[in-house]
C-alpha cells in the first residue's frame, strides 16, 4: 500500500501541471499576440493568473477543496471561447481550450485520487 506522504507527493506533481498551463495561459496573450482581441486577452489573464495561484495553493495543501475551485476555472476557460464570442481566432481559442483541457483533466484526476491510495494486487 502507498504511504500518505506518496499521495501528497504525486497531487502537488498534478496541481504542478495545473499550475504551468495557468502560467501559459496567462502569458499566451504577449507569446501568441492576439491580434483584436482584447476579451480574450482580459479572459487569458484573470483565469490563467486565477490557475496558477490555486493550483498552487491546492499542491501546497492549504485547503483540500481547491482542485474543485481549479476543475471550475478550468470548465471556464476552456468554454470562453464561445461564452465570449472569439473561438474563429485560432490562438486564443486554441490556448484557452488547451489550457481548460488540461486543468479539467488533471483536476478531475486530483479529485478522484482515490484509486492513487488503492494497494497493488
């Protein structure tokens, strides 16, 4: 069976996953230079800044709930793109669907972790 301390280990390594993609995200407007848009640029910013520092604060542990806080932002981002009105700019579409993508996913693992304490048969 795994120890407690492995589980920690490998959630702060997926909420560190969580936390890149923020970080991407949130630079992805001044990389990609996005061109006329303005809301997505705005939208890049609150919710890849809004990623990273829960993420951060859920690989830390400060309060177990977060990967639900961070599964939320990441339903956000990556449906902004047609909530706001710019998914036929392919580089923010695609850096915000990316980024939603991946914070969905790793949250969804983090929440589930379960299966991460299960004892290998």
């Amino acid at each position: 069976m795994w120890k407690v301390e492995e589980r920690v280990s490998l959630l702060a390594k997926l909420n560190t996953v969580n936390a890149v993609a923020g970080a991407v995200l949130f630079v992805s407007p001044w990389v990609l230079s996005y061109e006329g848009s303005l809301l997505a640029s705005i939208n890049a910013w609150i919710g890849g800044l809004a990623l990273t520092v829960l993420a951060v604060a859920a690989a830390t542990d400060i309060w177990p709930k977060l990967n639900l806080a961070c599964l939320s932002i990441g339903v956000w981002i990556f449906a902004a793109p047609w909530l706001l009105d710019f998914s036929n700019n392919a580089d923010p579409a695609t850096s915000h669907l990316a980024a939603g993508a991946i914070a969905i996913l790793v949250s969804l693992v983090c929440l589930g972790g379960r299966w991460i304490t299960r004892p290998h048969q």
